[in-house]
C-alpha cells in the first residue's frame, strides 16, 4: 500500500479563484529541470471521497470538489500553505474502500 496526501477544495476555488494553473506548470517545470518522476495530479471530483470513511471530509468540502494527490509529503504541505482555504489529508490505497487512489467520479 502507498500512503498518498491531498488538498481538497471547491473546483471553483482551486480552478477559478486561485491561480492554480501557474502553480502546476511551475512545479511541473521545476520537475523536468530536476528529472524527477511527476508524483502529483490533480483530480476532479476524488473518488476517494466516496468511501464511508472520507464522509465527515465530503460534507466540509462544498461540491464538486477537486484534489491534489501526491506521494510527497511536503509538495501537499507547500501546497496548503500556499492557498489555504483547503482541507489536507492523507490515506493508503490500493484498500478495500479506496481501490484506486486517483480514480475520479467524473464520467466522459
């Protein structure tokens, strides 16, 4: 199992009211300067949300919802404190609630 932190906000908020784009296409650049492995993204309207566990988180976060999800512990803590009006957390995925931990409840 791999332990994956987030930020969760409003997709109005983190989409439209924050500069947000700026913020991924500078730490992407930031990565492929440093070669290292892309170990962020961002989902709209996280899956993980859904499991019974997540449902005290669900009910704080207004809808739809959008997430930044890592492996890296400290991007998520630079990333609240950057635009703090969002909620942080953590969980372990692959689990019997979370199959997929960047799954997404938007269809195409």
């Amino acid at each position: 199992m791999t332990t994956y932190y987030y930020v969760l906000a409003s997709q109005r908020f983190l989409l439209e009211e924050e500069p947000f784009e700026e913020v991924l296409k500078e730490r992407t650049r930031y990565y492929h300067e440093n070669e290292k492995e892309i170990d962020f993204w961002l989902v709209k309207q996280p899956a993980f949300l859904e499991s019974p566990e997540f449902s005290s988180i669900k009910a704080k976060c207004p809808q739809p919802s959008a997430a930044v999800i890592s492996t890296n512990p400290q991007f998520i803590t630079w990333l609240k404190l950057r635009l703090e009006y969002v909620i942080k957390g953590e969980f372990q995925a692959p689990s019997p609630s979370i199959p997929d931990a960047l799954a997404s409840m938007v269809t195409v």
